[in-house]
C-alpha cells in the first residue's frame, strides 16, 4: 500500500506530525510548523478539517459542556472547537507550502463537507478520528473517494471496528489502516495495550499503526516493534504557544528525538535472514575450531589432549571432533595446527 509516494512495504514507517489546534490560530505558527515536523524527519503533517457547527450546537445545556475528568472540562464544546478549529482558508497555503517543501499533508474531515472542501487539494489519504468511527456515513463518504484511508480505534468496539472495514471494502476502498489509539488526553501508558496492533492485522486483514496519545516516545517505539506500519503523534513547535493539546504534544526537539528513535527500531529490527553476510563469515574467525595442542606425530592417535576446539576458527568445524578423536595421525602436527577437513575426507562423512 502507499501513501502517496510512500510505500509501507518498502520503505519503512510512516511518521505523521498531526499539527491539531497547536498553530494556536496564528497562520504563520501553522506553516513554520509544517516546515519544522518536515526538519524533524516526520514523512507527513496531517490538519484537522471542521468548523463548530458542523461538530456541535452553539448550546449552553448540560448535555454540550465537558466533564469526565479530561482536560477540557468546564468548557463548552462549541467553545473548545472554535478555538481549536483550522481555518478552512489555511488550507490551499498549508498544502501548497507542504508540498513546496517536499513533505506530505492531508487532513481529518469531520463532516461529508470537508471532505468535498479537501478534494480540491488531491490528499494522498484521509483519516477518521477516533471518536468519528461511530458516524458510519462520514466513513463510507470518505472511504468512496479512492484514497487511502487511516482509521483511529480509539472509542470502537470489535463491532464497530469490522462494520468501519466492511463499509472501506463495500464501496472499493481496500487500503484501510487501523491504528490503535487510546482516546485519554495524556494516555496513561497502562491503558495503552498495544499487543492490538498485531491483532489488528490478523483479525481485520489490514494494516496497522499506532496514534498516540501518551507523553514521551517510549510508546511509538515499542508500537513499531509489534508491527505498527503507522505513527501518528501530536506536534508542537514550542510548548510555550500554550493550546487544548500542547500538553501531550511533542516539541521539535522531542519528535526529531522520537523519530530518530523509530528509525533506529526499523533497523534493529530488520528481517528474518539465516543466510551468512560478509560481516557474519569475518566474524566467524572468533569462533571455535579444531586444533592441535600437543606435538603429533603421523601415526599417533588424535585425543581429547592433543587435540581441541579453541578459537580462532580457521579449523575444522568442532562437530567434528568426536569423528576425529581415536584415528590415526596422516602427518606430523605441531601445536598450533589447524585441523582441515580435506584430509579426513574418507575417514568422516561430511
């Protein structure tokens, strides 16, 4: 599958700086910010597309204030999307000045309108946030658009997570990506769980990533080690601009350190490979082999004392030794002697 020019099966993890509310309504900070997560190596800058009114009522009831213990309560949600929100005349500026700079961008529609809006801009995928995988008509709107389509986890049930993927496939869109998330703003690390992301792909037949809400970037690593094709975390330029999600955003600093972090886990990962590099063959003269380590003479017996598996590994391979021990010597040895195959051809079978 590629995302854009990206392919997730060549060329490692996709990294997505998701910029949210962190441009603080400043049109600058947003592109300084693009250009900042392309310099701290992120393959992707992802906006959020709504207004107020397409997300709620401009309402004072009970019903439309925040609580339950997150960061935002007390305020009302037609409040915290107005301030949050990214101007929908941002958007030709942001994607123009990504692309200028050669780092990818595609946005979150959160209605069937920004989806019509972004269109116009060619995004080289869309993404459903998590507390969106309920409203199945904004899913099967985007996913009929043919791009690739990034789906958070966080709020799902098994149920709604195979309804979401059968309505991708329903309309022709077989490029579906699943990402755990865990909707807790900052997620505690416990809550986390992120064995599902290999259960992801069995389960559901997709590919798989992780959007994190955690602090720090411990859990994208450990995400990339359990198969995660897909990181997208929160991206700050300086915490200090303040904001709903500066808090569990990462800063310049923080993401180049995280990404560093991801591409050093690609490579220590690697891939499955029995088959003998140039690095292993030279390593192996520090392996073991077999010796001579008391003077022979031809015709004297090769025993546990005269003969031994020491290193270097020049010699005889030691698997050898006990076809070896109680023949006869073919020539004088003197300590120090390698042990060679070629001459107990007809004596051992190789």
């Amino acid at each position: 599958m590629k995302i854009g020019n990206f392919d997730l099966e060549k060329d490692g993890v996709y990294i997505i700086a998701e910029l949210s509310a962190n441009h603080n309504g400043n049109l600058q900070t947003a592109l300084d910010s693009v250009k900042a997560a392309k310099e701290a190596g992120a393959n992707a800058i992802k906006l959020q597309t709504y207004t107020a009114d397409c997300m709620t009522l401009d309402s004072d009831k009970g019903d439309f204030v925040i609580k339950g213990g997150t960061l935002w309560d007390g305020n009302r949600f037609y409040d915290l999307y107005k301030e949050a929100y990214t101007p929908w005349e941002w958007h030709k500026e942001l994607f123009d000045y990504a692309r200028e700079i050669g780092i990818d961008i595609f946005s979150t529609p959160f209605s069937k309108e920004a989806v019509d809006f972004l269109e116009q801009f060619n995004p080289s995928a869309y993404k459903i946030a998590s507390f969106e995988i309920t409203d199945y008509e904004l899913v099967r709107y985007t996913a009929s658009k043919g791009k690739p389509i990034i789906i958070s986890t966080g709020i799902a049930t098994i149920g709604e997570i195979q309804d979401v993927v059968d309505i991708c496939r329903e309309v022709g869109n077989k490029d579906v990506i699943l990402l755990k998330c865990t909707s807790a703003y900052p997620a505690p690390l416990e809550e986390a769980n992120l064995k599902m992301i290999p259960n992801l792909v069995e389960t559901f037949g997709v590919v798989s990533g992780f959007s994190d809400h955690t602090l720090g970037i411990t859990a994208p690593v450990v995400a990339v080690t359990l198969g995660a094709r897909v990181i997208e975390k929160h991206f700050i330029l300086d915490k200090n601009i303040g904001g709903p999600d500066a808090s569990f955003s990462l800063d310049i600093n923080e993401f180049t350190q995280m990404v560093k972090a991801v591409r050093d886990a690609e490579k220590l990962l690697g891939r499955v490979k029995y088959s003998m590099t140039k690095k292993k063959i030279n390593s192996r003269r520090f392996a073991r082999s077999l010796y001579v380590v008391k003077e022979i003479k031809r015709g004297e017996i090769f025993t546990e004392e005269n003969i031994r598996s020491i290193r270097p590994g020049f010699g005889m391979h030691p698997k050898y030794i006990k076809q070896i021990i109680g023949k006869k010597a073919d020539r004088d040895y003197c300590r120090g002697d390698r042990l060679e195959l070629l001459p107990f051809l007809s004596a051992i079978t190789v």
